[in-house]
C-alpha cells in the first residue's frame, strides 16, 4: 500500500476530529460568546450542510487540478479556518468558518477517495478506501475524546488550535507524497465530461447503492448521537461509562473499516448484504435490550464494527462501479455519507420530541435499515433475468463459444 493512502488518512482524521467534537464543547462556546446552546448547536449543522453541498461543488471545482494541488488548497483553507475560529469572538464568524471548513473538507474527502483508489490496483482499492475512511474512526475513539479534555480543561479554543496543529504534518506529508495526477485520475488519464460522470453515477447501478449508503449512515448517526441519554437514563450507567462506550463504538468501527477493506473487493455484494441484515437485526436487539447495562455495552462495539464495515463496503461498491465517473464518485459517496449523518439525528430528535422515550431513536435506526434492507432487496429482483432473457444468454454463450472471441482465429481458444 503506498505511503500517500496512510497520508491520506492522517489528514481525514484531523478533518474527523473537528467534525464531531463539537458535542463535547457545545456549553463552553455558548457561555463564552453569549449565545444559547441551540444557536451554539446550529454550528454542527453548518458543518453538515457544507459537507453536504460541498463534496459535488467542491470536487467539480478542482477537477481539472493536480490533485495533490486540490488537496492542498483543501487542507490550507481547512487549517486557515480553525485559526480564525479560534481567534474570533463573535458568533457570526465562527459560524461562517464552520460552513466553509466543511466545504473544505468534503472537497478535501472526495479527491482523496479518488486518489487513494487511482494509486493502488483493483484488488487493493477496498483496502484503499478502507484506509482513508478508518482516519473517521481514529477520530471517534481519540479525537473527539481528546478534543473533549482541551475544552474541558484549557477552553474550546485549545480544541480549535488543535486541529489545526495536526493539520500541518499531514500538509506536509501530502505534498510529498501525493502524486499529481487530474482530479484523482491518472496522470495520462484523458478527462471525462461533467456531463457522462452525472450519467453514470444518476444511473441505475449506483442510485440505490447510494440510497442504500445513506440509509445505513442515517441509522448509525441516529443512535450514535443519542447514545448518551440511552446510556445514562435508559440503561442507568453512569456518566462516566459514556467515554467508554463512546471509545468502544470507535474500536469497533476501527475493526469494521480494517475487516471490510480486506474483503469488500474480493466479495462486495455478500460484503454488504450480510453487513445489512446485521444491522437490522443489531439495531432491534440494542431496542430490545437496552434496560441491560451487560447486553448495551457488548452491542455497542459490534454495531460499531458492523455500521462502519458496511458503510466502507457501499464505498468500496459505488468506486467499483463507477470507473466512468473518476471525479465524482468520491464526491457522491461523501454526499450520501454525510446525507445519512444529517438526517439521521434529525430523524431521531424528532422521536425523542414526539415522546417516545430515550429507545426511540434506535428504534428508528431500525426502521432505516428495514428501509435499506427493501431498497437492496428490490434492486436485485429488478436485475434478475427473466427466464428467457437467461435462454437467449446462454444461447448466445454458446455461440460465443463456437465461434471464439471477436477478432480471434478458430482453433486457438484452449
């Protein structure tokens, strides 16, 4: 595996820090600046929407870039935001930094993805991908804890200038070792219009794979971001076990990415599929059980394994079948990916709000698999062949058989 995928990741966990660790410094940017805790959470919401918006807008901008350029530019305006963040007293423009940091950094996601499957052959490109997406899971189990003690004990700004920090070396790191090829294509690569990659990832392969991804996403960050008051108030451990569980869920979604990388390539329809169904049957259990202190904490390391090993296997899946579309295919990833993670704890406030109880957001994450499940399901039976369209295949495989390959003498098939 070459050095710049390893780089890659380092970047995207320092890009991952910053995207969630906001839940652990909500109260101190509110006192600090004045403002109430739901402006304050309108922060995380910006960050959402730019990421959103951003991986298509972002990674059409730089297509016709180097993209060791697109990521530098992506990395430079990245840092350059969290040192006026953390400089800044007004709430408007710590606003405004959380909305084009976010531009940056799905820009920054989408060309890395591209790029760190353009520089590794096909059996490696799961492993690929898997390497960039694991950096979001360091940044659960180290990042965002870590990003939690600075704001606890040196203010949410230390938390700020602590991104940026660990930014810079992965600055560095890039543009040593990135090559510079166009927009995450190969460098002699010829370019391919804006208008055949939109076919090609709007067709009908890659709508319901992407569906299916945000599904998946939807259902993990709903439970994910009320995985506290479930503990706390549900399962009645003590605030002092939500770290853990926290740290548990990011190992297990360590142990997912690395498990999937290694075999969504060589089995990626049985990689998913079977990641699917036990989601579904995983969230219902976590409904089910969440009274037992013993059962929560053993459920919330494996649906961790389970959710990222089968949202790096989509991943994996929608770069396999979309060759065509060597720009925005990391872009529409990042985009369903990040669709999931917004509309999820929406999804999930709103059942808490309507009073179903501190259950109900698994609940709907449940429901969100039932739903992937059903898109996933009916895709297949759609690309099934009839029994004669199976007849006229293998009649025509037979012929193909008599005759040889296009262009080849008879005699000389072995």
């Amino acid at each position: 595996m070459p050095i710049a995928v390893y780089v890659l990741g380092l970047a995207v966990f320092a890009q991952g820090t910053s995207e969630f660790m906001l839940s652990g410094l909500l109260s101190g940017i509110a006192a600090d600046l004045g403002v109430s805790l739901s402006a304050a959470g309108l922060l995380t919401s910006a960050f959402a929407v730019g990421m959103v918006v951003g991986a298509p807008l972002m990674a059409l901008f730089s297509r016709a870039w180097p993209r060791r350029s697109a990521l530098l530019l992506f990395l430079a305006v990245f840092v350059a935001v969290h040192v006026v963040g953390a400089l800044t007293p007004g709430y408007g423009v710590l606003l405004a930094t959380r909305f084009v940091g976010a531009l940056a950094n799905a820009g920054f996601w989408a060309v890395a993805l591209s790029t760190a499957v353009a520089m590794v052959p096909g059996r490696l490109k799961g492993r690929a991908a898997a390497v960039v997406v694991g950096g979001v899971t360091i940044a659960c189990v180290v990042g965002v804890p870590a990003g939690a003690v600075l704001g606890e004990n040196w203010g949410w700004r230390s938390a700020f200038w602590a991104v940026a920090i660990v930014s810079l070396p992965a600055f560095v790191a890039v543009l040593r070792t990135v090559p510079g090829g166009r927009g995450g294509t190969d460098v002699d690569a010829d370019p391919v219009s804006v208008r055949e990659e939109v076919r090609v990832l709007t067709g009908p392969r890659l709508r319901p794979v992407l569906l299916t991804m945000a599904l998946v996403q939807g259902a993990t960050f709903c439970a994910f971001s009320y995985l506290e008051p479930l503990l706390t108030r549900e399962t009645g451990l003590g605030a002092g076990w939500v770290p853990v569980s926290l740290a548990l869920f990011g190992a297990g979604a360590f142990a997912g990415v690395t498990v999937a990388g290694r075999f969504a390539d060589a089995h990626p329809v049985a990689v998913v599929a079977t990641g699917l169904a036990a989601l579904t049957v995983g969230w219902s259990a976590l409904a089910l059980t969440a009274g037992s202190p013993v059962l929560t904490l053993a459920l919330v390391p494996l649906l961790g394994l389970l959710a990222f090993g089968t949202g790096t296997a989509l991943i994996t899946r929608v770069l396999g079948l979309a060759p065509g579309a060597p720009t925005l295919a990391g872009a529409f990833s990042t985009t369903a990916f990040n669709l999931g993670a917004t509309v999820g704890p929406w999804a999930g406030g709103l059942a808490l709000d309507a009073g179903f109880g501190y259950r109900a957001p698994v609940g709907v994450s449940t429901a969100l698999m039932v739903l992937a499940l059903l898109v996933a399901v009916t895709t297949a039976k759609s690309r099934r062949p009839r029994a004669g369209e199976r007849r006229l295949s293998a009649v025509n495989r037979c012929a193909r058989g008599r005759r040889g390959s296009p262009g080849e003498r008879p005699g000389t098939r072995l």
